[in-house]
C-alpha cells in the first residue's frame, strides 16, 4: 500500500500535535482519499481539512491529484491575523 509523507502547518500541527505524519492510502488514491484517512485518524481536524490548501512535492494540486508511494504533501489550512 502507497505510503505518503504529510507535513502539517498551522492549525492543523496544533490539532494534531506533529508536524508530520506518514499515512497509507490505496493504490490510485487521489487527495480527497488522502483527507479521509486523516479525518478518520484524527477526527479534529475534519473541519479544517475541507479549507486546506494542498501542495504535493512543492507543487500545489487540487483534490483530484494522485497520489504516489513516497509523495511529500503538505497541508496548509487558511490563515488569518496581523492588525
């Protein structure tokens, strides 16, 4: 089974408390199967995860990409603040 390497930012560290995760996602399985794995692992940042911006080997990808085994993805939910 593909394995990818996940890297957490902001909101999503914070909920899940790494910055990084290893998940396995099936053979042909796109970034919104990627989303259901963590959300079923860490059911926390379901909500966050429907606003993440995904980007998989430095390049930004929508949720239908593919995924491959050894993919670097990193998630970056909306962020907001300053004065």
């Amino acid at each position: 089974m593909p394995s990818v390497s996940v890297r957490l930012f902001a909101s999503l560290r914070e909920k899940v408390g790494e910055r990084q995760v290893d998940v396995e996602v099936p053979e042909g399985a796109d970034v919104r199967a990627l989303y259901r794995a963590l959300a079923e692992r860490y059911p926390q940042v379901r909500p966050y995860l429907e606003t993440a911006v995904c980007a998989v080997d430095e390049e930004y990808v929508t949720a239908a990409h593919i995924l491959r085994d050894g993919d670097r993805v990193a998630l970056i939910p909306p962020v907001s603040g300053g004065c």
